[in-house]
C-alpha cells in the first residue's frame, strides 16, 4: 500500500494540516446476506448464500450477517448448514439480526446452536416518529424494550456454554434520535449485558435513512464515542445507508469522529440506495496507504460474484471497478496517460495522471486503459499501436494518422480498438 502518498506533499497553511487523516482500517462487517440480501427483487436462495458467504470469507472479512434467522425459513436453514457443515472458518464470526422481541430472540438463539462464537444483532426502533406513531411507546418503554431484550439474550447464552458470545446492539433510526436518549439506553443496554473491556458489547448506531450532510452524522458518532458511560468496553460501530448518495463521506468522518467498526455491502448493495459500499471505503483507504486488511486483488472476480448473487449490475462508473473506469476517452487524457506510464518507476509512488489507482492493483489490466473514439486524440492511438503491435510512429506520422482515424470514428460513429487501428493503419499505409 506504500505505492500511494497518503495525501498531496504541500500544507496549504502553516497550521497543523491536514487536520486529523485515517492511520488504520476498521473493523469491518459485511451484512451483504442481511441488509444486502433482504433489498433484492429476489433474495438469494441457498447456493447464491454460500456462493456469497465463500466469496466473503476470500475477501477477508471477520464478521459477517448471515441472516435474519426469525424472519424467514431460509435464512434459519443456512444459519444451521453453515454451523453444521462446519462451513466456517476458524477466523470468522457469523452474526444474525433479530428484533427486540421474545418469540423472536428464542427462534434467533436457537438458529445459533452448536455455533463457536456468534455475534446477536438486536434492535428496536428509537426516533420520536417511531415511538409516537409507529409503536405508540414512551421513552421509557423503548428502553425497556432493549433492556429486556439483551436480559433475554444473556439469559439464553448462558444455557448454551458451548458458543462463544457477543453482543450487539443497534438503536434503529439512531441518527433521528435524540442524541442523550440513545445514549441512555446504549448505556442500559450495556451495564445490562455486563460489558468489559475484554467482553465488549458492539454498539451500532445506524444511519437508517440518510438524512444529514456526512458532518452532523459524524457530530453524532463523535458525541456518543465522548458520552457513553462505559466506552472503554464497547466496540462504537456505524451502520451507514446511502440516501442522499453521500454514505461513503460520512463513514469516513465517522471513523475520524471515533468509530471503531463498520458495517455495509459489496458495491453499495443494500435497501434502496444501498448500504455503505466496503469495496469503495476499502480502496479509499489504500489509496492513502492504509492496508485496508480486506483482499480486493481480483475485483472483477468478486464483482461478477456480487452481480450473481444479487441478480443485479454494477454500474460501469462505480469507483475502482465500473468497466470504465479505467478507460479514457478523451485525447488529452490519452495523451497524459501515456506519458504518464511511460514515466512511471516500477518502485515509486504511483503518479500516473487520470488514474487515482495502479488498474493492476484490482486485477485490471493496461491494456483496457485506453480506448480510442472520435474525440481521441494522437497520444492514445499511438499508445494503442505501439503496445499491441509494437509500431512506433515518428510525431508527424501519429498527427496524419490521427486524422485518418477521426474521419473514420466519425463516419462510423463508434469507438475502434487496436485490432480495428492496425486494419485501418495497413489500409492506410500498407496496401497502396
Ligand atoms: O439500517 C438499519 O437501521 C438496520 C438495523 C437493523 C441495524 O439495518
Ligand atoms: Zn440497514
């Protein structure tokens, strides 16, 4: 990860600057088979869930939501399949969500039997809005409800000694609650489940919808993370979702404000505009030489595995692994590009123009760097020939040629590739 500068080498003033940047990756949760999986037109059935579960534990993740065991059958089963296949490895811990209800924590705990360590997701619904119009619940009854929950919880977990216990906690709607009352009940909800530093409770304080700059979210993280009784023995995680499409910002100003762990999907996968994207939040991360800890070498592997199991299609400008996103258009970009790689040491810090990322990183390769249509320009062309045919041409020949291929792209009115170059190179030059 040392091939990329952490930031650009200038301070802009002479007070300390940057202020304050990320030195080391969080602890992250994929909930691609929860969050993820609950958003899709069609949920994945068992082959896609192992399929995904597998590709998940490849990528390196630690922690991962498997499922929504009380809500539905299959879920239940997959949770049982992967503890009784002994499908997990010993480095990873599977979690399941539940609501804060009893039936449901009983159905929940039984899922996980035989499990070696799980983590219990438990939640309920704080705001005002939900308190008022949706449960008609006091302050005092939603803190009761968590209580009484996570009572049930340690309850359950000590009859079943054989698993390895953790909490979680999450006030659903965090970010649209008052501030002191989630406080109130994350403490209560920690003294209850008798947290330590060395039993830490996760507390999950979610971004259900969207619905400040990435800043008042961040204020909000920094508050708790100062406020909570007993912060030293708890795990302080954000769970952002993506409505007004700045999810990634804000969990990076989270992490800055505090928080320890972070939950999301592959690709922004997730209810509606998605829960927050790990593949852009880790990459990010490398870019500024911070080994995220999550292996995204090959990231078309991975990303032809998402667009299976979600049944749904990356779009070809998501950051770091869109099918353009390596790819110029432009004949000046072209032309830097070039220059650029040809300048590039193989030991320096990555300082290739247009490109944020070294394509080989991800698995990509230079060869879809550039591509060649009618707004291109001499660089690319010549780029495009003389690394798959090893013509190089003399300056006065690339601008001649140049126009030859413009009158072509704009009578065809489509983009050509190297192949297509060469047949209109020996056309041109070769066969007259
Ligand atoms: O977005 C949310 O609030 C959730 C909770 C269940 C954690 O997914
Ligand atoms: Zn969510």
């Amino acid at each position: 990860a040392t091939k990329y500068r952490p930031f650009p080498p200038v301070a802009l003033t002479d007070r300390q600057w940057p202020s304050r940047t990320l030195t080391q990756p969080p602890i992250w949760m994929s909930t691609d088979l929860r969050d993820g999986n609950q958003a899709l037109f069609e949920p994945m059935n068992a082959e896609r869930k192992r399929r995904m579960f597998h590709t998940l534990c490849q990528i390196g993740f630690k922690e991962i939501e498997v499922a929504f065991p009380s809500a539905s059958q299959t879920d239940f089963d997959f949770v049982r399949e992967l503890i009784e296949g002994q499908h997990i490895p010993a480095d990873v811990t599977i979690e399941v969500l539940t609501q804060a209800r009893e039936h449901l924590i009983r159905r929940t705990m039984e899922s996980l039997r035989g499990a070696r360590r799980a983590i219990v997701h438990v939640y309920n619904a704080t705001s005002q809005p939900f308190r008022d119009s949706v449960f008609h619940m006091s302050k005092a009854d939603v803190l009761g409800m968590a209580v009484s929950a996570v009572a049930l919880i340690k309850h359950l977990a000590e009859a079943q000694p054989e698993t390895e216990w953790v909490l979680e906690y999450s006030p659903e709607t965090f970010s649209a609650t008052e501030l002191d009352f989630a406080r109130d009940v994350c403490d209560a909800v920690t003294e209850t489940w008798g947290a330590t530093p060395d039993r830490p409770v996760i507390i999950n304080l979610p971004a259900t919808v969207e619905m400040s700059t990435p800043n008042v979210y961040a204020d909000q993280i920094e508050w708790m993370h100062r406020e909570l009784a007993r912060r030293d023995s708890v795990i302080l995680s954000v769970h952002p979702h993506n409505d007004r499409g700045t999810a990634v910002a804000a969990t990076e100003l989270a992490l800055l404000a505090g928080a320890d762990r972070v939950e999301g999907c592959l690709f922004g996968s997730g209810e509606r505009t998605g829960n927050v994207d790990i593949v852009t939040l880790a990459l990010n991360l490398y870019t500024q030489g911070i080994a995220p800890g999550l292996d995204f070498s090959d990231i078309n592997a991975v990303a032809r595995t998402a667009e299976y199991c979600t049944q749904l299609p990356i779009h070809p400008r998501h950051p770091y692994v869109g099918d353009l996103v390596f790819t110029a258009f432009s004949g000046s970009h072209q032309d830097a590009i070039k220059k650029g790689f040809a300048a590039q040491a193989a030991d320096a810090h990555w300082n290739v123009p247009y490109l944020p990322i070294d394509p080989a990183d991800v698995g990509r390769s230079y060869d879809s760097v550039i591509r060649v249509n009618s707004q291109s320009g001499k660089g690319g062309i010549a780029y495009l020939l003389e690394s798959a045919y090893g013509i190089v041409m003399p300056r006065r020949l690339q601008v001649e040629f140049s126009s030859v291929v413009k009158d072509h792209t704009d009578q065809q009115g489509c983009e050509v590739n190297a192949n297509d170059l060469w047949n209109i190179f020996a056309a041109t030059y070769l066969e007259t």
